[in-house]
C-alpha cells in the first residue's frame, strides 16, 4: 500500500516569497491533516480536512496561510508571503474517517516539506 | 484543553541497555487515545501504538513495551536491550474522543544509542 505522498521534500525562499507544497493521501482516506513542525518542537495542526470540506482551521495563520483540497484527495497547503519564522517541516497526515473501522484515529504521516526562509 | 508533557528532551544510552521514556498528559475528555510515534532522521513520523482511556492493560511488543496508568495520567514507553537504529526522536500524542481528531504533540524526547 502506499504511503502519503508529499512534494517538494525540500525548498527554500526568501522572506515575502510564496509557496505551496502538495499532499497526496492513502487511497481511502477521507481525513487528512496539516502539521508545523518547528526545529525541536512536535508538530501541532495547521488545518484538518474531511473529504473536501474544513473540519478545523482555527490554528491556521489565515492572513498569510490557505489550504484546499479539491475533489477530496489531493491537498495543497500555501503560505504568502512567507516569514522567517515560518521555516519549519510542512507534515501531511491522513486517516480513515469512519471511527468504526479498524485502525481508525491512527494518522499515517508523508515525509514532510522542509522549508527555510531567508 | 489537552497537553502532552515529554520532560525529558534527551535521552543517551549504550547499546543493550533499557531505557524510558516518560510521558504525562492532561486531558478533560473521559474518552481520549494517547499514541507513541517515532521520528528517525529521514523526518517520517512512524506510528508505534495507539491506546484508548478505557484499555489500561499494558503491552509488550518485540523490545517494545507499554505502561499507561490513568491514576498518574502517564503513558510511558520502554525500549528493552536498546540498538543504534532505535536512535530517533520519540513522540507522545493525544487526541480526544473517536481518534479521529487531531493529535496534540509532546515535544519529543530525543534517543540516542551509541554503539
């Protein structure tokens, strides 16, 4: 089975530049997360989605950071203009939706999108 | 509001040896899941176990094992007879209700076995 697919694994900008990163989930996965995760931190949710509509962006900077994920699947994460202080590794979760099935609640992780703003 | 507390930031061991390491959360839910994830070098967060709040009985996997006490609000994990490739950054999370929700991060505690 495959993994969460993320891109580009790496990238690196100036400082009011934008950016975007891309998430494809597993096959199935109806939620699918955002994450921050800052050099020495855990991660901690940016943005959730079920199927295409938004569960829970009440952590999402809104005035510099936006999220859709069209027809349910893919997810592109955007941040403009980027801070310094938004270098950090962009991690894409997914998990099943329906709370029954076996393995619900355990989110399978991409290898994330590290970016460094200059 | 939740919160997950890993007080040790780094952990360095010599190879065979055991080690813990300590998680405590806080919660208001009566219904929540606490998980372990490991993070090698190459960045991917990998899942270890989930629990649920109403499954105190404690697991051993392989050199894996786990000690989840309500009373204490803890989910400890221990790595028995350490190796190199369980070197890796160790995360304990939280999330409420269905686990279907989003988890809630300690900040990890850092492994280091030396050969």
């Amino acid at each position: 089975e495959a993994g969460v697919a993320q891109s580009p694994r790496y990238k690196i900008i100036e400082k009011r530049q934008s950016v975007a990163f891309w998430c494809n989930p597993i096959s199935g996965h109806a939620t699918l997360y955002w994450y921050q995760q800052i050099l020495g931190q855990g991660p901690k949710l940016l943005i959730q989605f079920q199927n295409n509509g938004v569960v829970d962006d009440s952590q999402l900077p809104k005035d510099r950071f936006s999220a859709e994920r069209l027809k349910g699947v893919d997810s592109t994460l955007k941040i403009q203009p980027a801070k310094l202080e938004d270098s950090a590794v962009y991690l894409c979760a997914s998990s099943l939706a329906n709370r029954r099935a076996s393995g619900a609640g355990e989110q399978f992780f991409g290898p994330g999108t590290r970016l460094t703003v200059l | 509001a939740q919160k997950v507390t890993q007080a040790q930031t780094e952990i360095s061991v010599v190879e065979k040896e055991d080690v813990t390491l300590d998680c405590v959360y806080e919660t208001r839910d009566t219904t929540y899941y606490l998980f372990w994830y490991k993070q090698p070098p190459s960045g991917e967060l990998v899942f270890l176990i989930r629990r649920n709040s109403f499954d105190e009985q404690n697991e051993i996997s392989g050199r894996y094992s786990w000690n989840f006490q309500k009373s204490t609000s803890s989910f400890n994990f221990t790595i028995t007879a350490s190796q190199v490739v369980d070197s890796a950054v160790y995360f304990c999370a939280l999330s409420e209700d269905s686990g279907n929700t989003p988890l809630v991060f300690g900040k990890g505690t850092r492994l280091s076995v030396i050969a």
